[in-house]
C-alpha cells in the first residue's frame, strides 16, 4: 500500500515502514499520528519511538513481548525487561500493558489504547 502511494524504501526493516505510515499520517503531530499508525500494524512489537521533546512507547495488541516501566525521579524509561532497571537504579512502575501506548513529554503522560486486549 505505501509502495503504491510513492513512498521509496531503503532498507527491509519493519522500523522504516513504521516511519512511512506516521510520516504518511494525515495527522499533523507526533502526538496523534503516531497512535493512529499503531492501528495500522500488527504482529508482535515492543516499540519505543523518541522525537527531541517527545516519546511514545507501545505493547502489541497480543502482548508477545515484554516492556517494563520504570522511574529514575520524575524520568520515565523503559525497558523490555525488569532486570535492566536495575542497572540504572530504576525502580520498577508498572508493566505496559497489550495494545496500549504512553506519550510522554514536557506536559506529562497520556495514554491510550489502539486494541483491545
């Protein structure tokens, strides 16, 4: 489908097709496209998408992978396992949970969910 509306690839990863739909997104911010083309794919992920003021984490609809949450402060990292937050003297906060994403940026946290689980 991107193909067909003339977006070009350079490589075979599924990241560069995740960057085509939000950049394809009739949604004007990060904010509201990048939710919007969670809806748009499916299989198991873990992602973590950063722009310089904002990032988006989000589970698959299946929860195939793990993804933990953990606080450093007021900073939120995440991880895809509970282990590494330790390395980093991160406490753990919760799990994310299948089908759900979290923005996070100056503002705060907002969360949504593109599937149900």
């Amino acid at each position: 489908m991107l193909q067909q509306q003339g977006s070009i690839f350079q490589t075979t990863t599924d990241t560069e097709i995740i960057a085509h739909l939000i950049a394809r997104s009739s949604k004007k911010h990060f904010a509201e496209s990048a939710p919007d083309m969670l809806k748009r794919i499916d299989g198991s992920f873990a992602l973590i998408i950063m722009t310089e003021k904002q990032m988006l984490i989000a589970l698959d609809r299946h929860g195939l992978r793990p993804l933990s949450l953990g606080k450093i402060g007021e900073s939120i990292i995440a991880s895809s396992e509970t282990c590494a937050l330790n390395t980093v003297d991160a406490k753990f906060w919760r799990e994310v949970e299948p089908g759900e994403w979290l923005l996070i940026d100056e503002h705060g946290i907002q969360t949504g969910r593109f599937s149900k689980r």
